[in-house]
C-alpha cells in the first residue's frame, strides 16, 4: 500500500514538473526559424540614363519559390505596390517613356504574368488639417484646405540597403517636411524605433512622419488619407484586435488590420497592420505618445486613385479602390503645435498579419515569477510525499510491533 501511493505520488509531481519545463522552454525557443528572403536592390530598373524626374525603387525578395517585388514610388502620390508571385525567377518590365506619361496601364509589368497570386497597392493620398476649436477630436469641420500628396515636390530616395527615405514638401509648407521611409526585410524582427511592430519576411514597414509643418491654427490636429487598390480581394475591413502590452510598445493594448480577403471566415491575402499610436517627437518618452483613430474603409473610385499614382496608372487596370482616414489625437490631448512633430508607422504585407507573442525578456521575467513559486509548490509536493510515505510505512510497521 505504501509502495503505491509512493509511486502514484513521484508519477503525478514529475509529469507536472516536466509540463512544466516543457511549456517554459518551448515558449523561450519560441517556434520555429522564421521565414527568410533573398533581398536585392535596384533603383529605376532598366530606366534610360537621362535624368529621371521622379525614381521608382524595385526590392526583390527571394523565397522559397516564391518572390515578392516591392516597388515604391512618389511618381504623383507615394506609393508602395506589393507583386507576390509563384515563381523565384519572375521579373518587373518598366516601359519608361510611358511610365513617366502616366497615362498607360501596363507600362510596369511584373512577367510572367500568370505566376502572379497576389498584388495590392497603397497610396498616400492627403494630409488633412482641421482647427480643433473646442478640443473635441471630432474631425467633421473647420477644416483647411487638404494637402495634395501628388502635388508635393518630392526629393530623391535616400537609400541604405532595403531602406528608402523620401522627403517632401508643399508650395505652401512655408517650413518642414512630411517624410516616409520604407523598410523591407530579410526575416523576422522589430523595429528600432517605437511601436517597434513585428515585421517578417513577408511585410514591409512605413514610417510617417510631418516635421516642423507650421500649423494653420493654434489648435490643429491632422488626418493622413490611405488608399488602397488590389488585384484581387480589396482591403475591406479593418479588424481590432487586443494586442499584450510588451516592453516594444508600452501601454498600447490593440493592433489595427486593414486586411484584403474574399469574406470573413476565408484567408487573409495582403494588410496593413499598426497600432493605434502616434508619437509627438523623433525620439518619443512614453508621455509622447498620442492615441489615433482610423475611419471606415470606403469605396473610392479606381480612376480618381489612379489619377494620384503613376505607379498605380502603370500597373493596375482597374481593380476595386478603397480607403480610410486616420487621425492623430484625442480630445484633451495636446495639439500638433505642442512639438511640431508627429510620425506614425504602419506594415503593408502579404498572408496572414504577424502576431506578437510576449518577449524573452517578458518570458524570462514570467519564467522567475511564475516558475519561483512552481519549484517551491513542487517542494512543497515532494516534502509531502515524503512525509506521507513516512507516515504509511510508520503505520505499515507499527501493527508488526
Ligand atoms: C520548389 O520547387 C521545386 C521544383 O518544383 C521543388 O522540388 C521544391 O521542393 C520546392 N521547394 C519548396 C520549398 O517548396
Ligand atoms: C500619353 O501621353 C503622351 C504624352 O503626354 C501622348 O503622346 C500619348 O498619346 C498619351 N497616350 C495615351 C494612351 O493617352
Ligand atoms: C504558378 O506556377 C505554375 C507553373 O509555373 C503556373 O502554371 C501557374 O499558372 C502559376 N500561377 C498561379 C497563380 O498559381
Ligand atoms: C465650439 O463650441 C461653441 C460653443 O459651445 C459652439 O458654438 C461652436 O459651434 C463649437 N465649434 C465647433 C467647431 O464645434
Ligand atoms: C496654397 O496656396 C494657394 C494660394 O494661396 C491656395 O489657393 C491653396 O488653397 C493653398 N493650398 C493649400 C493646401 O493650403
Ligand atoms: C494638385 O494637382 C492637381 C493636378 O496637377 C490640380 O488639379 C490640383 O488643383 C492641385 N491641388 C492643389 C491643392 O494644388
Ligand atoms: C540620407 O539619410 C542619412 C540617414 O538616414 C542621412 O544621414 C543623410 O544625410 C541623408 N542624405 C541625404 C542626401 O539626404
Ligand atoms: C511568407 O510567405 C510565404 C509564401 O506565401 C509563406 O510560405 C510563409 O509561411 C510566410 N511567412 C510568414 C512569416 O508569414
Ligand atoms: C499652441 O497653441 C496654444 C493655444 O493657442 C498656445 O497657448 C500655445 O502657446 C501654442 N504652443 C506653441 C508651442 O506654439
Ligand atoms: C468565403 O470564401 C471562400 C473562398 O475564398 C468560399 O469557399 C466560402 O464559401 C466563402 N464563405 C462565405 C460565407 O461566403
Ligand atoms: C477623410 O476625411 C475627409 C474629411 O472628413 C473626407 O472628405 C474624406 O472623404 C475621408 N476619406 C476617406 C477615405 O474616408
């Protein structure tokens, strides 16, 4: 009898203290190897060498039998188009005299065209700024005249390996600029600057930002204008999702996912994910940042986007147009003019959204907190056994005697 419950006691503690270890390492392993990508490189493919007015930036990234070309643009409005294809070998054709008319669909061609599964194109469209009177944050009046992007005069793309920066301004920015840099990359990974998303292989990363832009009012809060045109199923909805509050992006509990997909319950072909946050300074405290909100995706005629981007005229022709609004600020919180300065950042991918899981160090720090008081339960367990096979085998002897 002693024997047994000795027995039954060890097997219920070790298989306990092996769920146990097994569920902390496999959570500090964290999964498999990420997928990688092959990335090169290439600005104005094929283009002649006479003076371009405006650069198309062309990033191939190489799976597994796969490729996915990220062309980034500020031909009219900036533009980035994803072309994800079945086939490591497929290429981008640019006719360049019509590319730069912007008047001819299929003048930017990715070949061969039947290996393409998916494409979706997203364009920033306007700036807008309202005079937020009564510190409502309610943009439905007292707006100003909106910021065309296309009208922007734009600089050439800075670039360092996968990543561009291009600048502009408008004729009426009497100082400061509105920036957007594109990142794309290899594998897996965070940002180096707040939200720090979670990025891979399969999603491309643009900041935003509008430094040193005078306001037209003392109280003006802004609105960035997106949109959208995919070869396939629109981005329609943008989905809200509760999001852990890591140590990548303190204090924001929810992750935003415009995503593109046939209807809800089927697969998610292309998105753009951010957190609902923007920061008032370029290298923010937590006090800086500043919540933002995003309207309804609307429809939006395919022609009227088109007419913004020389990248869209190029590639698409027709496809379903959406778009949506986001706004920076709640009421209460400070005005643009507090610190001249706000950025936000966004991912634009393909399949499904990455997801965040908690960090090594938030792993380690639940691995002390919580595995602490596990090895002293477990302590605990085996001093109790102990003491129980004790008793048994003492009351086992004791009718001997
Ligand atoms: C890629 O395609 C080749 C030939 O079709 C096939 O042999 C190989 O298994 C594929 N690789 C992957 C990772 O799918
Ligand atoms: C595009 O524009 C160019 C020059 O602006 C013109 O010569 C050409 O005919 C136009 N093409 C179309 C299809 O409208
Ligand atoms: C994928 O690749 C095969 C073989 O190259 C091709 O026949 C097919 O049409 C491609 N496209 C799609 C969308 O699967
Ligand atoms: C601001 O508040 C005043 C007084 O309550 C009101 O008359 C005015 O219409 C409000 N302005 C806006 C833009 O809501
Ligand atoms: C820029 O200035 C012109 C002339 O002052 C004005 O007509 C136009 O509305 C202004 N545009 C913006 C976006 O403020
Ligand atoms: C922007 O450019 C378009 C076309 O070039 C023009 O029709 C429009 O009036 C411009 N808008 C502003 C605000 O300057
Ligand atoms: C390009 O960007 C780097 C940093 O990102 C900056 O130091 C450099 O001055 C920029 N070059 C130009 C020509 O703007
Ligand atoms: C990226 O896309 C490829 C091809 O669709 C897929 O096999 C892979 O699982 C994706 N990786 C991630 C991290 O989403
Ligand atoms: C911003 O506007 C408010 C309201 O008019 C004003 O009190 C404040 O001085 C302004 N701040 C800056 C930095 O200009
Ligand atoms: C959703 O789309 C998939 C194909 O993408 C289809 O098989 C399925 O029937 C659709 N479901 C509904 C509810 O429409
Ligand atoms: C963005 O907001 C402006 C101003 O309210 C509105 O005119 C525009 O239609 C909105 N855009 C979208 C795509 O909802």
């Amino acid at each position: 009898m002693a024997t047994a419950m000795e027995t039954r006691c060890s097997r219920v503690w070790s298989s306990f203290l092996f769920w146990v270890l097994g569920t902390l390492s496999q959570g500090l392993v964290g999964g498999a190897a990420s997928y990688t990508r092959q990335l090169s490189v290439e600005l104005n493919p094929g283009a002649p060498s006479v003076p371009l007015s405006s650069e198309l930036l062309h990033v191939r990234a190489v799976g597994n039998n796969d490729t996915l070309h990220f062309l980034f643009s500020s031909q009219g409005a900036p533009t980035l188009l994803l072309v994800h294809t079945n086939t490591s070998s497929s290429t981008v054709k640019v006719s360049w005299p019509q590319f730069l008319a912007r008047n001819t669909s299929g003048s930017l061609r990715v070949e061969p065209e039947d290996s393409i599964l998916y494409s979706t194109a997203v364009l920033f469209s306007r700036l807008l700024e309202y005079d937020d009177v009564n510190d409502t944050a309610t943009p439905t009046s007292n707006f100003f005249p909106p910021y065309e992007l296309q009208n922007f005069s734009w600089s050439r793309f800075n670039l360092s390996g996968p990543t561009a920066l291009v600048c502009g301004a408008d004729a009426n920015f009497t100082s400061g600029s509105l920036c957007l840099q594109l990142s794309v990359f290899e594998s897996e990974g965070h940002g180096n600057l707040w939200p720090r998303l979670l990025h891979s292989a399969n999603a491309s990363q643009l900041r935003v930002w509008l430094d040193g832009v005078l306001p037209r009012a003392d109280h003006s809060r802004f609105l960035l204008e997106l949109q959208a045109v995919s070869g396939a199923a629109p981005l329609s909805r943008v989905d809200v999702h509760q999001s852990i509050d890591d140590e990548f992006t303190p204090s924001i509990f929810k992750v935003s996912q415009w995503v593109s997909s046939e209807n809800s319950s089927s697969d998610i072909l292309g998105f753009v994910q951010w957190k609902p946050v923007a920061y008032r300074r370029p290298s923010p405290a937590v006090e800086d940042a500043t919540p933002c909100r995003h309207s309804d995706p609307r429809a939006q005629s395919e022609k009227a986007v088109a007419a913004r981007s020389g990248l869209i005229t190029a590639f698409f022709s027709g496809g379903e147009a959406v778009g949506l609004n986001v706004s920076f600020g709640l009421a209460g919180e400070p005005f643009y003019n507090s610190t001249k300065f706000l950025s936000w950042t966004a991912l634009v991918g393909i399949g499904s959204p990455p997801v965040d899981s908690f960090s090594p160090l938030v792993l380690t720090i639940m691995a002390v907190c919580l595995g602490t008081p596990m090895i002293l339960l477990l302590l605990g367990g085996v001093c109790v056994c102990l003491h129980k096979r004790r008793a048994a085998s003492e009351t086992a002897y004791e009718p001997i005697n």
